[in-house]
C-alpha cells in the first residue's frame, strides 16, 4: 500500500480510513488522560508551575498525535471526490488492517501514554501544610481564647450598654 491515494482501490481507502478512526480514537484516550491529569493536580492544590509543566506536556504530546493523524486525511478527501465509489463496493472494507499498523500505532500511542504518565507522576506533588502538631495546638488554643474574650467582651456589652457608662 505504497501507492499515492488517488491511485488506490476503494478498498485500500476504506483500510485508510479504518485506521484513521483507529488513531482519533487513540488520540481521544491521550486527550482523555491530559484532561484527568490537569483535573486532579488542581483538586489536589498541585503548585502552578507543576500544573504548568504538566499542561504543556500533555499539549505538546496532543500536538504531535495531530500530526500523526495528518496524512490520513487525503484518504477521506479522495472518498469523498468519488461518492460513485460507495455505490460500486459499499461502505464496508474487505481488506484487514495489516499487522505492523497496528502495531505502529500501539507503539506510538503507547509512547505517548508512557510521556503522560511519566510527566503526571514527575510533577503530581500536592502542596501540605508545613506545621507539626505543638503548632496546631497552639494555634487552636489561641483561636479560643480569642472566642472567649469576644464573648465576654459581648456578654458585657449587653449587661452594661454603653449609653449608661458614659452616664
């Protein structure tokens, strides 16, 4: 299947076009996994130069599958020239996808799922807070105290309003 498209069978098109669909839907997946990944790095308060590193990553590696999907696209135009084409053999191909196609396009979006994951777990590092527990303690006890005298300071102005302290 070496030959310019215009030359090929409709059968051999239909094969093009199988594997086009093949690669959209991989692309789909890798676009599926960015979306997920740029998702739980902000649910989990990931820093923004992490998400950012992450996000370009995963755009550049959605790019490039773009580019993979490139050349497919002549063989739906050269379909679409020849509507008389689908009438004489159906829509259905009688020809398998060979083998190494499939096994390119594992290969590549295998590749691309690997780079995703990699860049994920590289840069997944939700931000905690930096305080032991004599700290927390602290700073709840300092947090009622301040309660308790506002109440105080309350529970006072209503015994003594202020109109008969100045009296």
């Amino acid at each position: 299947m070496n030959k310019n498209f215009n030359e090929m069978s409709f059968d051999e098109l239909k094969c093009y076009r199988r594997e086009g669909l093949w690669r959209s839907l991989g692309l789909l997946l890798v676009i599926i996994f960015v979306i997920t990944g740029m998702v739980l790095m902000e649910v989990n308060h990931v820093s923004p130069s992490n998400q950012n590193r992450f996000r370009v990553i995963g755009l550049t590696t959605v790019i490039a599958l773009f580019g993979y999907l490139m050349p497919l696209m002549a063989a739906n135009r050269v379909m679409r020239d020849h509507p008389d084409w689908v009438k004489k053999s159906g829509i259905r191909a009688n020809i398998p996808l060979p083998m190494a196609w499939h096994v390119k396009r594992l290969c590549v979006l295998g590749a691309s799922l690997l780079v995703i994951g990699v860049g994920f777990a590289s840069s997944f590092k939700p931000q905690v807070q930096q305080t032991n527990v004599q700290d927390q303690i602290d700073i709840i006890q300092m947090d009622n105290e301040l309660e308790r005298e506002q109440k105080v300071d309350q529970v006072l102005d209503t015994i003594t309003p202020e109109d008969k302290k100045s009296e």
